[in-house]
C-alpha cells in the first residue's frame, strides 16, 4: 500500500529548474541546496492523544518547484504545514529544509527567519495597520527589538515595497486599513506578505478559498511566474485551481501520501479514485 | 441631498479644525499646569494664589496620568491587560519612601523600627540615605520584577485573561507581603511622616512647587516616549503583535522580546509615577498595592480611549477629577457614579473620550 515518492533527481529537469542552475550552491542566503531538494521529509509520525494525524509520510519538494497537495478532510494537510513551520514537533521522522536546517529542533521563527512563509488559510492581516505598513513588517530585514526601534525605510527597501503593491494589485489601497480590505485583497496582502519575506518555500493554505474567478484566475497566474524564484507548496481542494497551476501533485489519506504524480495520472490512480475523487 | 451635502462639509470642517483644536487646547492645558506651582508660591493672601491642598491635588492626578500612559502602553499598544500596575507603583513609591523615612530619622532607625525593637536596618535598606541609590532603586524595583515575571510569563506564552488574572494575583500577593511587619516596611501602616527631601522642607511651599513641575517633566518625557515608540516601527509590531501574534511569528518576529521591552519599560514608568507621588501626597501604605487601584487604572485607559497617547491621561484627568469633587459632595455615591461611568462609556464610547473628540469624517 505505501507508495515510494518520486526523489525530485527523478524528475524531469524542467520541474526542478533550481536544481539545474543551483546544484552545489547555495540558494540566497545560507540554504544548501546541492542535491536540489529544498524540503526534504521522511517517515514523519505525528499523533495527537493516540490519534495518528501523519504516517511514515515521506515527501521532498524540490528548489523551485511548485506543488499541489490534496486530500479529502483529516487527510493530514494541516498537520503537515504545522510540522514543517514548527507548530507541531514530530514524533519521529527527519525534517530537513535544504541541507543544514532540521526542522524539529527549530522554532517557528528561527523556520520563518530560515525562510519558509507560510499563508494561513483564513486571511491573517494586521488589521489596525495600512497595506503598506503590513508589507513594511513582513519585509526581510533585522527582526530584533533594537533594529525595530531605530528601523528607517531606505529607498531600496521602499522600492521593493511599491514592486509587490504593485504585483498584487493593491497600489490603490496602499494607505487602507486592511481590515477594510474586502475578503480577496486581504488573501493577496497575505501572499504579497509573504513575498516580501522573500522565502525560499512558500506553504499556502487554500489561497483561492473565498476569491472570485477573475481573482482565482489572477492568482493562478501569480503562482505561475512565482515558481522560478520560490519553491511552493499549495493546498486546495479546488481541482481547476489545481489543474491550472501543478506541474506536480501529491494525494494524502488518512496521513500518508497516496499518490504523486501530474494530475492527470493521480486522477486515474485506482486507489486516489477509490478513496477521494468517488466513483 | 443638501443636509448629507451639509453633513460632508461638517464633516470636512472639524476634520481640519480637529487637530488645530487640539493642539491649542492642549497648549492650553499645559501652559495652566506649568503656571500652578508659580501661582502656589505667590502669597497666601493673594487673589492667584494656588492652594497646597489644590497643587497636591493636581500633582496627583499627574502622577496617575503617567501610570495610565504606561498602561496603555502595554494594554492599547501591545493587547496585555494588566491590572497589577499599581504593584509598581507601589514599588517606586517604596523606593522613595525608604529615601524620605532615612531622611526623617537622621542616624537613627526609622521610627517603626524602633517599635518592632530591631536594632539593626535589614540589608535592604543599606544604602537608602543616599538619594541617588534610592532613584536607583526605584527604576530597579519595579523593573526587575517586572523582567523576571514577564520573562516567565511570555516565555510560556500566556496571554489574555490568563495574562491578567495572573498580574492581580502579583499585586494582590505583593500587598499580603508589605502588610506584614516583619517584610520591614512598616506593616499596614506604611511609612509616613516625612519631613525632609534633599535638605529641604518637604511642606515648604518652593519644594512643593518643585516636586509638582518634576511630575509634569517626567509625565511630558512619558508622552515624548510614547510618541516616539509609536511612530517607530516596534510601534508598528507591538499593534500587530496586539492583532494578529501568529502572523507575526510567522513573518520571523519574535515576540517575546518585544513584549519583554514595552512591559518592563511601563512597569518604571510607574515605579516612577510612584516616587514622585509619595513626596507629594505624604504616605505609602500596602493599600496602593489593592487590586482595585489596579484595576481603577484600567479603567482611566478603557474611558479615555486606548491605543491614543492622549487618552489615557484624559481618562486620568476625569475620573480622578471627578473622585475628588464626589468625595466631597456625595462620598457615598462614588462608586456608583464611576460604574455609570464605565457601563456608559464602554455602550457609546467604544473608542473613549478621545474617540469623541476625534470624530473621523465618514467616507
């Protein structure tokens, strides 16, 4: 019944473009990449009261890649973002982002300092602060409580701002509260949020959950051109939003992963049919 | 059509008087306090002159508006309720008292030591003759502990009611130790009777007016302190700590640290506040401790609007202004009137007084 992953080397080398141009460098600032896998998860076990939440799930997501993860309810997803940004401690397995960084002995904000952003999946803004200021907050620089005190805004950092107001098409409500924000807008503030963390793996929680088709579309679109510089990992339940954007999709039931592959061979999977898609 | 037309214009109009307005009452304001202590030191019989029960009075209510901006602070800006701030008010107030008690006795042990028949100051108090070691003591007192419970406290990321119930109980515990004689500070009746405040008479109308004016610098410096945090970028994380800790940590902050500044940083603001009542006011007892000041300094913050710089110190102003014309004129009803207070303030004013005043034209 357990299905080995494909290891991203087996991939075709368009999926992993980071592992053609990065392979024994180090992508941005101090993550190892050298076999091109940027998370690396194996035979990860999590319970909660005896309940198992994640089984022996072995899963590797490679540098630039962009995938979609699906699964019916209490498949495990949730589980798997909380273990991977630190909220959930593993009861054992391996969790590796790039080669140095082991995740279960990492706090959630040394993982998000290390570079991994993470959208939650009900729009989680800063609602008192304009769209500007939750950009200003979210972008990466020194996080401590001196370097806040004396923080000023230089030119590049403002610049780098108004270029994702712009790629999230907010530069009209840059001076908004954003708890004005309607629904949608608040979930590209998020996402433009986690850009300006400027992560190397992005984990987003149904990100079109609530959002119109045009602004479904758009992020789609967005997802696309985001792939080459950031690894993505996307949960969603919306299979056109799915089929619109994976190049590489994993099944989870019941806290293992089922299934890998494009779409179209999960969809024809006998056992993915048999337990999620119906019929 | 013209009476929204009207409404747009009004709207305009106090939206740009608004600010004008204020800044000349609050120079206004600020010019009266600064005019007071002079005005106390022209003669008794003089139709100007300010009366030493009127100056206390107002230092006073200065000295509570420092601990509702420190409040507020930690409350409006950063989302922790805390209703044990009168604990390090108290603490300060302590600091200085043991200062003013050494001052009073001379070579001498304070005179409740002497009753207790201790021969001998205990170790804490070595060193308290000295002004400057007391002024050490009262940034120390309330900061340290401050530091060690928030560094638990935070570490073990205990927030909201949790949060508060668990600073009552400080204060509530630090009043059952300074009711005791043996702590060495005088029991319940705390210390009292001071006469003498760097070589001068502490009644003496000059050190009256100076006491007063080193209130007002320290409450305007509080303020300056507080623009100044707000407008930083560490204002902007506290307010976002305040809405949303987990997208915070998420985006690589840990909050911790800043929790730990902004508490620690209020908690000697009013070990401050505190030390420069007690000379004013002429005595520190376990009372100031009570959870009900603690609780009471909440509730100048919640009316006059949190999350301002100015509201708290309004909330201040009124309700102490208030207490001390209803203890006169109607002791009894005190208590009801502040709860009327409240209840109306939290139906129609969510955002306080300062809400009021700042009425934001509707879109």
């Amino acid at each position: 019944m357990k299905t080995t992953p494909l290891a991203p080397t087996l991939l075709p080398a368009h999926l992993i473009p980071g592992a053609a141009l990065d392979t024994g460098k180090t992508v941005g600032k101090g993550v190892n990449v050298r076999h091109g896998t940027l998370l690396t998860l194996e035979d990860i076990n999590v319970s909660f009261d005896g309940f198992q939440a994640l089984t022996d799930l072995t899963l590797y997501i490679g540098v630039g890649e962009l995938r979609c993860i699906i699964g019916p309810n209490g498949a495990g997803k949730t589980t798997l973002m909380d273990v991977i940004t630190g909220k959930t401690r593993p009861d054992s397995g391996t969790a590796y982002f790039g080669e140095q960084y082991d995740l279960t002995t990492m706090s959630e904000v040394q993982i998000a300092q290390a570079g991994i952003g993470r959208k939650f999946q009900k729009p989680t803004v800063f609602e008192a602060l304009s769209v500007f200021e939750n950009l200003e907050l979210a972008q990466k620089a020194n996080k401590s409580v001196w370097a806040s005190l004396r923080a000023r805004l230089s030119g590049e950092q403002k610049e780098r701002i108004d270029e994702v107001l712009q790629t999230i098409r907010l530069e009209a409500s840059r001076h908004r509260p954003a708890g004005l924000l309607s629904h949608g807008q608040k979930q590209f503030l998020e996402i433009g949020m986690l850009l300006m963390q400027e992560p190397h793996l992005l984990l987003l929680d149904e990100p079109v959950a609530g959002m119109t088709d045009a602004e479904t579309e758009f992020t789609a679109e967005l997802f696309k051109s985001l792939a080459r510089q950031h690894a993505l990992m996307v949960v969603e339940h919306d299979m056109g939003f799915v089929g619109s954007i994976a190049d590489h999709v994993s099944v989870l039931h019941q806290g293992r992963v089922l299934a890998e592959g494009s779409l179209e061979q999960v969809q024809n999977d006998e056992r993915v049919i048999e337990v999620y898609l119906g019929r | 059509m013209t009476q929204a037309l009207n409404q747009t214009l009004l709207a305009r109009a106090t939206a740009k008087l608004g600010p004008q307005v204020s800044l000349v009452l609050g120079l206004l304001v600020l010019a009266i306090l600064v005019a007071m202590p002079l005005l106390h030191l022209l003669p008794a019989e003089h139709t100007l002159h300010i009366s030493a029960y009127s100056l206390t009075l107002v230092g006073k209510i200065l000295c509570y508006a420092i601990v509702a901006l420190a409040l507020d602070l930690v409350w409006g800006y950063a989302g922790l309720l805390s209703l044990g701030h009168g604990l390090f008010f108290a603490l300060g107030g302590y600091a200085m008292g043991m200062y003013l008690m050494r001052q009073s006795a001379g070579d001498g042990l304070p005179a409740f030591m002497s009753f207790l028949a201790w021969t001998e100051l205990p170790w804490y108090w070595y060193g308290t003759s000295s002004f400057l070691w007391a002024m050490c003591l009262v940034v120390l007192a309330p900061g340290l502990l401050a530091l060690v419970f928030g560094f638990f406290a935070f570490r073990s990321r205990i927030k909201g009611v949790y949060f508060s119930i668990m600073t009552q109980a400080l204060t509530f515990a630090g009043m059952l130790l300074f009711y005791r004689n043996e702590t060495g500070f005088g029991g319940n009746n705390g210390f009292t009777g001071f006469t003498r405040i760097l070589g001068f008479d502490i009644t003496a109308t000059g050190t009256r007016a100076a006491l007063f004016l080193a209130t007002l610098v320290v409450l305007l410096g509080s303020l300056y302190l507080g623009f100044v945090l707000a407008r930083s970028k560490f204002g902007r994380v506290l307010t976002a700590l305040r809405d949303a800790e987990n997208r915070l940590m998420f985006c690589g902050y840990d909050p911790r640290g800043y929790k730990l500044f902004i508490w620690v940083l209020s908690a000697v603001l009013c070990g401050l506040a505190g030390a420069l009542y007690v000379p004013q006011v002429g005595i520190i007892n376990p009372g100031e401790m009570s959870p009900t000041n603690s609780i009471e300094a909440a509730v100048w913050v919640a009316l006059g609007g949190r999350g301002t710089l100015l509201g708290p110190l309004l909330g201040a102003g009124i309700v102490n202004g208030m207490k001390s014309w209803f203890t006169v004129a109607f002791p009894e009803y005190w208590l009801f009137a502040l709860g009327a207070l409240f209840i109306l303030v939290t139906l129609f004013l969510p955002k306080g007084v300062v809400g009021l005043l700042r009425k934001e034209p509707t879109p």
